[in-house]
C-alpha cells in the first residue's frame, strides 16, 4: 500500500508538466502571431506618420510663403530663367527674355505693355502690405483669379437635430442661400527709381518695389475696406445700412446708440462700449476686437470705471494690442470722429465678418521717359472686398437711439 502510493505521487508532476508545456506552447504560438500583427500594423502607422510628416511640411512650407514671405524671399534670389528674365527687364528694360517665357510661367504680358510680376514677386509685395495694413490682419483674404468674386452665403441655414442610432432621420431641406459679389477695383502707384540703383547688382529690387509701394496701397485700400462705396473699389463696413442693434434686416449692420446725440454719456461713457460687447453672439466675441482712430482712442484712454480704474490697458509685451474691456483695440485713422450720428468704433470679430479678394497678378509697367532721368514703375494691383456675415460686425453710433 506504501509502494502505490509513492508511484503515484511521481506520476502527478509528470502529467503536470506535460500540461504546462502544452499550455505554454499554445501561449507562444498565440501570443507570436499577436506580436506580428502589432509589428504589421506599427509598421503601417509608421508609413502614415512619414506620409503626414512630410505632407506637414510641405503645408508648413507653403504657409511661410504665402504669409511671411520667407520662401519667397529665397525664390526671389534664385537664379532660374525666370528670375533672370524679371531682372533684366526691370533693371534695363529688355524684355526679349520675359517674351520668350510668356505662357511657360506666370509672367504674362499686360495689355498696357507692362508684365505681370514673377509669383515670388508678388508674393514679396503681399507680404509687405500685410506688415503694415491693419485691416489685412483683421480680415478673411482670399486670392481669387477672377474679376468678380462670388460668394453663396447661407440665408438661413440647413434643417439640423437629433436621432437615436436606429430612428428614422427627418429629410434635411437645402439651405437658403444668398450670393454675394465682391467686384475688384484697381490699385495702382508709381514709385520712382534712379538708374544707379537698377544698376546696383546686389541691391533687392523686388524688395525695393514692395516696400515702395506697400504704404500706399495701405493707405488706399484701408479707406476703402471702412467707408468705399463699392465702385471700382471694395465696399466698406460703414457704407451698408444701419439699424438698430436687434432690427436688423438682411444686409444691415447692427448699431448702439450711445445715448446722448454726438457724444458719449457723460454720465456713464462705458455703458455704452459694454452694450457693444454683447451686441454680437457669442460665438464671435472669442476672436472680436475695436476698431478706432486715434482720436477717439485718446478719448477713451481717460476714462475710468467705478473704482478709478482705467478702462484701457497698455500691452503687457511687446508687439501684443493694446485692450479696451479685455478686448484687443486696432487704431484705423479711417474711422470718423465723435459726431452726431457718427460710427467711430467698431466691433466683432473682423475675421468673419470681413472678407478681402486679392486678385492674382500685380502688373508693372517700365517708364523711363516720363520722369527722366527717373525710371518709373507703374504698379497695379487688383483688390476686392466686402461685409460676409453682418451678424459679426457692430457699431456704436453717437445718437440717441
């Protein structure tokens, strides 16, 4: 009876390491075939995370060029056909090479004789104007291709709800939309070169077009995106009708009166700015900011709250906005003065509500014979611009009501 049972208590540990190697090796195989796949699958996301790098990259690249210029400025210094054709013809007016590239580029001879800039030009000059255009760093800009923009902008919007996972979906309606035209006017200046500078190899004339022309494009197109009637130039945000604040119909603006008739309230001045500040929706307050001229900026620099505290706050770093109520302020000289019936501030969220066409194509003409012994360059440059959402934009308006 001892023997048998000493015989089956070797036994026992036998049987059990057969199941376990059996187990294990089941484990193995499972858990080997579960390591490939992971290996297939992390390999195919590598391949995507290198594909969404580099097309990253390549968004990064195009984004520096179209905003700050920088890749431009390289371009502009290339060596290439073209950029040695645009040269020749700018320093010496010999364009037997740009006439030889037409159609192969976007160098293209202008009716009136000139030649359409080089990408990288105009790219160059875009990006100058941005510098130092306040409204442009505002706006929605849109480069377009046409001489009128068209715009469909939804009326009233689509039918939209909610639905559990298996009920029936209630039929969408179509949009009710609205087209709206933006209609490109003509900018033009005339800067004045001496025939030493052309001469000068190293000096960067295309640098030296845009910022020739930069401040007077600026100032031109600023007055037109504010109080332009819309011919032959953009329309500005204080050309459209006006109504009060809540009655407004389609293609009006939204005002608040001040309450006193060509002033603020003595009383209370900052009433009123906080009125404005809640006039749009919510959903544009995030990214809102004034707009004023300098004048009524001054005015409002002296005014205090409650506890004698000032309302306007300087930056507190620098190249950061100045804010009036928490919100950033932007000095537009082109913004009327306190008067009666006056629209001096305005605010929202600019972004938008305002939105710029930029026609492709900044054409130069040569003239070394009207200024002698000055070489002008007769420079155009098409601009469109108009209000895209009248719900965003609010004026404060010195009446009444």
């Amino acid at each position: 009876m001892t023997k048998a049972v000493r015989k089956e208590t070797k036994a026992a540990p036998v049987r059990r390491h057969g199941e376990f190697e059996k187990n294990f090796m089941a484990f193995k195989t499972a858990n080997d075939a579960r390591l490939a796949d992971l290996e297939q699958k992390q390999s195919h996301i590598d391949q995507l995370n290198e594909k969404l790098t580099r097309q990253s990259g390549q968004i990064e690249r195009l984004t520096l060029a179209a905003t700050d210029g920088r890749e431009a400025k390289l371009s502009v210094k290339s060596d290439g056909p073209m950029r040695k054709a645009w040269a020749s013809y700018f320093r010496s007016g010999d364009p037997t090479a740009l006439s030889q590239i037409e159609g192969k580029s976007l160098t293209a001879r202008d009716d009136n004789g000139g030649y359409i800039v080089p990408v990288e030009t105009e790219i160059v000059i875009d990006s100058a104007l941005a510098q130092v255009s306040p409204f442009r760093n505002l706006a929605t800009i849109r480069a377009v291709s046409t001489a009128n923009f068209t715009k469909p902008v939804s009326a009233g919007g689509a039918v939209a709800g909610w639905a559990g996972e298996a009920q029936a979906r209630t039929e969408t309606t179509a949009p009710d939309l609205d087209l709206i035209e933006f209609p490109a006017g003509e900018l033009y200046a005339m800067p004045a070169a001496t025939q030493t500078l052309l001469d000068d190899s190293v000096a960067d004339v295309d640098q030296w077009l845009a910022e020739e022309v930069q401040d007077v494009f600026s100032a031109q197109e600023t007055t037109a995106f504010v109080i332009g009637d819309g011919i032959n130039k953009p329309r500005g945000i204080l050309n459209y009708p006006q109504a009060a604040d809540g009655s407004e119909a389609k293609g009006e603006i939204g005002y608040v009166p001040t309450g006193v008739d060509g002033d603020l309230d003595a009383d209370a001045p900052i009433d009123a700015l906080i009125d404005l500040t809640y006039a749009p929706e919510t959903r544009y307050r995030s990214n809102a900011s004034f707009i004023m001229n300098r004048r009524t900026l001054g005015r409002l620099r002296k005014i205090k709250d409650a506890d004698g505290n000032y309302i306007w706050q300087a930056a507190s770093q620098a190249g950061q906005p100045s804010t009036l109520l928490g919100f950033p302020v932007v000095e537009i000289e082109d913004m009327p003065d306190i008067a009666p019936d006056s629209t001096p501030i305005a605010f929202g969220d600019f972004r938008r509500g305002y939105l710029i066409a930029d026609r492709q194509g900044v054409r130069v003409l040569r003239d070394p014979y009207s200024a002698k012994p000055f070489v002008l360059f007769y420079t155009t440059k098409r601009v469109g611009g108009g209000v895209q959402d009248f719900s965003a934009i609010k004026l404060l308006r010195c009446s009444e009501a």
